[in-house]
C-alpha cells in the first residue's frame, strides 16, 4: 500500500471512529459547564431591576442571601427597595431567605415600608416574612411604616397581624 493510500486510510478512520466520539466528549463537556456569574453583582442588578442578570446570576449558582456593598444588603433587600416584583418572585422562587436580617435587623419587609411596595410587602409575607420582624431598635415593619407616615403601609401591615413594638 502506497504512503498516500494509508494516509487516506487512516483518515477515514479517524472520521469515522474517532472523530464522532471526540466531538460527542466536548458536546457533553460543554452541556456540563455552569456559565460563570455575570460582572455586576446579584445585589446590585436587583437594585438596578436587571432581570435577566439576576437571572444568570442563578444559573450560574450564586449566593442569593449574600449581603453586598457597603450596607450589606441582600439582592431581595434592593428589589424590595426599589419595587422590582419581578425579582422578588425570581428571588423567592430561588430559596432566598424572606426573613434575613442585615444591616442593624432590616428585613426585606422593613425594605417596602419606605417607598410603599405593598405588592410586594404582600409577596413577603406570603412567602414566610414575619410581620413583626425586629430591627435592633426594636422597629417593626409598622412602626416604620407610621414613623415615616406611611398611612397605607401601616394601614396594610395592621391589617397582617402588624404590631408596633409597644402592643407586643
């Protein structure tokens, strides 16, 4: 057999055995590998009501309670902040913690109050939240909610079983 008769040989071979088997190794390898986490942080797309970078930021497996940036505050923290619903859902339906307590005992129930996401206070507590939760000072979601005149807030927190911290 001339050197271009096995060469061509050796070839087809190669196509044939080899070369399905090697691009079937690196379909699976690649169908295995988490894309890495997107450049801005879960907490800071949650505050800023970036969707779909949360999004990646839970396929590609990070943290969803973990405190950012210099208040340490949670990516459910920020979306309940500035009324990201979406994110809220997103965030909940990825186990975040509706009851974690950052910055002096703020929940993300205590995060509505401010700017009046009753939807999303609803949300909260329908997924756990404890109405009555704490700040260090002794601040409940209510007293929060009256202190800042939020009549509504307050309205709908009472209305949940809210109590300030002097009916408890």
């Amino acid at each position: 057999m001339t050197a271009p008769k096995r060469l061509t040989k050796r070839h087809d071979v190669f196509v044939k055995l080899i070369s399905p088997t090697l691009l079937a190794a690196a379909w699976l390898a690649g169908c295995a590998t988490v894309p890495p986490p997107p450049s801005l942080a879960i907490w800071e797309a949650a505050e800023l009501g970036r969707v779909e970078v949360v999004r990646r930021h839970l396929v590609a497996g990070t943290d969803v309670n973990a405190g950012g940036g210099i208040t340490g505050l949670t990516a459910l923290h920020q979306a309940a902040f500035h009324g990201h619903t979406a994110i809220v859902r997103l965030l909940i339906g990825a186990g975040a913690d509706v009851n974690a307590a950052k910055r002096r005992g703020e929940t993300p129930l205590h995060s509505t109050v401010y700017w009046g996401h009753r939807e999303i206070a609803g949300l909260l507590i329908a997924n756990g939240a404890v109405v009555n939760a704490k700040r260090e000072n002794g601040q409940t979601p209510l007293d929060w909610a009256v202190q800042l005149g939020a009549e509504d807030m307050a309205e709908f927190f009472r209305s949940q079983g809210g109590k300030s911290w002097k009916e408890q």
